[in-house]
C-alpha cells in the first residue's frame, strides 16, 4: 500500500530513477527492439512502462487477455484500456505466443512478488518463477518470447511518483491509490 510519505520520498528521486530506466533501455542490444512491442494491461505498471518506452521507442501496445480468476482485469481497468488516445493490439493468452512479436516490454516488478490475489510469478525458462528473481532481461519467458522489464526494481511509490510527475491518467479502478495522490498533489502546491 502507498502511503502520501511514501510518494513525496519517491518524487524526490524519480527523475533520476527515470533516468536510469532510460540508460537501461538504451544499453539493450539493438535486435531486442526488433519485432517487439509493449505489454499493456491497463494497470498502473503498465501506464508507467508504455510511458516510459515511448519515451526511447515507438512499439506497438499489445493486450494479452488474461483468463478469468483472480488474475482478470478490473471492469474500470478494461474500460480504460480500451479508451487511450492509441492502438492496443488485443490478442486472447489461450492462443499463445502472438508470432509477430519476439520481445515484450513490461511493466512487471520484482516488488510484487510478495503480493496477494494476483499473479507473484513470472515465466523463466518456461517455469514459474518467483518475481524477486527478476532481471531486466528474461530471454526465454512466456512463450518463449524475451521480456525485458524496464522497471523491475521500482516500488509502488516510485510508480505513483512517476504518475503524479508526468501526470500520466490511470483506471479509476484504483480509487484508494488516487485519494493519497490527491493528497500528495495538494501538498505540493
């Protein structure tokens, strides 16, 4: 859970945390950029790492449906999703790999290894595999596609910093996190 401390802390650094995520990017070896796009879900990560790429490179937005369970999307998530001002590819997770794409940019972190009710595991070698493990690059990932996950280390309130800084729009889906933010915001003016 964020906290308006937490964040205020954040948005003293997150310009250089940025920064980095962009070095990261940057150093990534030119073919990782070819046939790749980027993993949107319409979460707050994913608003944050669409972002964030776009800043460095152009790639389509893909949505890989989940399944249904705790690990399906909120109905104002969905709705915001499909309401961005871009393209978002749909493409159902029971088909598999989407062929066209080779890597996937995402906005998975390590720091929700430890969270409840939804997925804690990323696919390593086609094993689930604990997010504290992450690395920034995971060549054989989900469908044996490659997954870099600029953010990886970033916690929550460095995620909402990044919102707040960029004044990026996230689903209302996320009405506890946009009640601290408002508070955050009026702290700062």
């Amino acid at each position: 859970m964020i906290t308006v401390t937490g964040v205020l802390e954040a948005l003293e650094t997150i310009v250089e945390l940025t920064n980095t995520s962009l070095e990261r990017l940057r150093q990534l070896p030119e073919h990782l950029f070819q046939d790749a796009c980027v993993g949107h879900s319409g979460g707050k990560d994913s608003v944050v790492v669409t972002d964030l790429v776009g800043r460095f490179i152009d790639l389509p937005k893909v949505h890989t449906a989940k399944p249904g369970g705790d690990n399906s999307i909120h109905p104002d998530t969905l709705m915001f999703l499909y309401n961005r001002p871009f393209a978002i590819e749909y493409w159902p997770r029971i088909l598999g790999n989407n062929p066209k794409y080779k890597t996937q940019f995402d906005g998975s972190r390590r720091q929700e290894a430890s969270r409840t009710g939804r997925s804690s595991d990323f696919i390593r070698n086609g094993v689930a595999t604990n997010r504290e493990t992450m690395n920034l690059v995971e060549p054989n990932s989900m469908f044996g596609m490659c997954f870099v996950f600029p953010m990886y280390d970033w916690t929550d309130d460095q995620v909402w910093a990044y919102i707040i800084k960029n004044n990026l729009e996230f689903s209302d889906e996320y009405v506890d996190e946009k009640q601290i933010l408002d508070t955050v915001r009026a702290s700062l003016r």
